[in-house]
C-alpha cells in the first residue's frame, strides 16, 4: 500500500500527461511557455481570484508575498507553531521576527483567541510591530478566516494565506487560496494538486501587489527581463510542469477532491469510536492533504505505527517537532506555556494513508487493523 499512490494516478492519467509534455519538447518554450499563461488561467478560475502567479515553489511563494509587504527587519509575522518548517522560514529570510501561536487540538490551525492576546502583548511590548498573520490550512483544512479577517482588520495587519496544503478546500463553497490578501500554495508531488518536481503559486486580486509579483519572480523585471527595476528573484514554473498540472487539475476539479472527501468519510465513519478523527467545521471542506487521528500518547503511538508497518500500512508523523522547538529558531525564545497544544500533538498525531485513488478495500483494512490494534 502507498501512503500517496502518485504511480497510480499517472497510470489513470498517463495519455494525457505523455500528450502534454511531449507537446512541450517538440515546442521547446521551456520557460514561460504558453501552458504556464493557460495553467494560471485556469487556477485562478477554479480558486474565484483576479491573478494567480505561479513560482517556483510553496517557499517562494511565501517569500514573494512578503517582499511585496516590504516585510524586515522590526516587523513581527505570527504563525501557528504546528506547520512545515516553511511557515516559519519565509518569515526569518524576509528579517522579519516570526512569533508562534499554538494551535486549535480539533482543527490543527491556528488557535485565534491566542494569537490576538499575542497580538496585543507584542504591541505593547513595543519591539516589533505587529504586521502580517500568516494562516495556514493544515491537511487541507481551511483556517479560520472570518475571525482571522476581524483580528487582521482590528490591529492593521495582514493576512497570508499558506494554502500548500489547502487547494481545494472551501468554507461556505469559496474556495481556499482566495482567504488572503495574498494567498499562496505548493505544487510540491504530495499535495492536493501536485507536479512532477517542484512548483507553486501565487493568488490575489489587488492589481498592484500582482503586477509587483510578475516582476519580482523574474529578476525584478521592468520592460523585460533585462530591464531590471528592482530585487527579485528567479522563481518561475517549468512549462513542463505547467502541462503536467493541466490534465492533473481537470483531475483534481472533475473527481479527485470529492473522491478524497468520501474516502474521508469512510475512514470517520470506521474509526470514530476508536481513535480522535479530524474534525471538519460545519460549511468547511477539506482537501485532504491528510488524514490525521490522534491518540494518546508517544508511546502508544509508536506501538501503534509498529503494529500498522507490519501490516504493510506506511504511516508519517506530522509534525514531530513545534516550529518554536526547532533548532533554526533557537534565537527566538518563548514559554513554554504558549504551546500546551502544539507540544502534545507532537507526540500524539499519526497521518495515515489518504489519497483519491485507494480503493474500498485499503480503507476498510486499515481501519480493521487500527480497531484490532485497541482492542
Ligand atoms: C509544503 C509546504 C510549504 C512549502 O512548499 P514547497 O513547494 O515545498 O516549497 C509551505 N507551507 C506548508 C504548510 C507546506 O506544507
């Protein structure tokens, strides 16, 4: 069994994928090609934006959001402790302070009654002004935008919406990657929506900050890419992997996400009784970039994923590390206190296989193997 079966998705999608890229070989516009235009096109339709941009990656991606912002040295970006490494990262490679924020044990994002009290003490504290929330839609689920919209609006801030591993997800039926005032996501293999290397994107709808992006992702480009108005970067999509995220979105819209819910409903249904189950709000869908149940403690959960590998169930551990544990961040001290949340699902959450193509027969063994384990 795979925890992402990417082989057997190629294999439902192989004609097309083999057309698409073979096209761009025989055209030879490597960089910048037409399906890059075309594949943007249609992310921002799907996603309900006025721009997409695409990049070269998720980390970019975050990366050229802030240096829109003119986000440094001085400015406090708050991101939720449990998170990949990332979230965190963009912000201390901007020169900004990243301040972490524990999370909601139930929805695994960003717990908000915690990060307007940070808010508030950061403010008064008076070191760093308080400038960007960077939320993130941990396994697919969308963050809790409409109280994250009231805080950012109530202390000036604004809202970066880390959709890596959110695309597709909705609240209301409006689609992830369009909470932000930027928004962003990851093309990286094992997401929701995923290329044959690396990729990412970029959404808005504020005309300025997206012409500021088409530039800053290639060398700060003016006129073209010789005439050369400000720092940028080079952070571009491959047209081959533009290509091969047209037929794998078609994909993605047409089955894949609703295909990836009902299998989530399956597993609910099956382990309820036995294990804690994500917890999707009411009018919220997720995109199930995991599936992740919680048990009771680290060595329980080591007994268990031992037990489930010798059953042929590959299971991952995300996260076993809090953003403010990391030893990157070690410079950036802080109470322990702040994290009771994040510190104990470090040691207690187990993502389990989920993706749109496991068959009936995988669900119902593996949940019979996780029930025969605490009984
Ligand atoms: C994967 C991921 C990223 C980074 O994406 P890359 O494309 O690998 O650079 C950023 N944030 C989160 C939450 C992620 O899961």
């Amino acid at each position: 069994m795979q925890f992402k079966d990417l082989q057997l998705q190629y294999k439902v999608l192989k004609s097309e994928i083999d057309a698409e890229v073979a096209n761009v070989i025989k055209e030879a516009e490597f960089i910048s090609g037409k399906q890059v235009k075309d594949l943007e096109q249609k992310l921002a339709e799907y996603v309900g934006t006025k721009y997409c941009i695409s990049c070269g990656n998720g980390t970019d991606a975050l990366s050229l959001a802030l240096m829109v912002w003119n986000i440094g040295t001085g400015d406090a970006v708050f991101v939720p402790d449990f998170t990949f490494f990332a979230t965190g990262e963009a912000v201390t490679y901007a020169g900004a302070t990243p301040v972490f924020i524990d999370i909601n044990p139930n929805t695994y994002n960003i717990d908000t009654e915690k990060l307007e009290q940070r808010i508030i003490e950061v403010k008064k504290n008076g070191k760093i002004l308080p400038k960007v929330i960077i939320a993130v839609d941990l396994f697919g689920q969308p963050a809790d935008y409409m109280e994250i919209r009231r805080i950012a609006d109530k202390y000036h801030m604004f809202v970066l919406e880390d959709g890596a591993q959110g695309f597709g997800g909705e609240i209301s039926g409006k689609k992830a990657c369009s909470f932000g005032d930027i928004s962003t996501t990851s093309f990286f293999p094992a997401k929701p929506l995923g290329c044959y290397g690396d990729g990412g994107a970029i959404f808005t709808d504020n005309d300025e900050w997206a012409n500021l992006l088409f530039s800053l992702r290639i060398h700060g480009k003016g006129e073209d890419k010789y005439d050369n108005i400000r720092i940028g970067m080079n952070s571009r999509l491959d047209t081959i992997q533009a290509a091969i995220l047209l037929p794998k979105l078609a994909a993605f819209a047409e089955y894949e996400f609703n295909k990836v819910n009902s299998i989530a409903n399956h597993y609910s249904k099956l382990l309820g009784k036995t294990v804690k189950i994500p917890d999707i709000l009411p009018n919220y869908r997720s995109s199930w970039a995991q599936y992740t149940i919680q048990v009771t403690d680290r060595s329980e959960r080591t007994k268990l994923q031992e037990y489930l590998r010798l059953c042929d169930i590959p299971t991952m551990i995300y996260y076993t590390k809090p953003m403010h544990k990391q030893k990157a961040f070690e410079q950036i001290s802080d109470d322990e206190n702040n994290f009771e949340v994040t510190n104990r699902l470090c040691d207690t959450v187990l993502s389990i296989p989920i993706h749109p193509y496991l068959s009936n027969e995988e669900i119902d063994y593996v949940s019979e193997k996780i029930v025969n384990f605490f009984s």
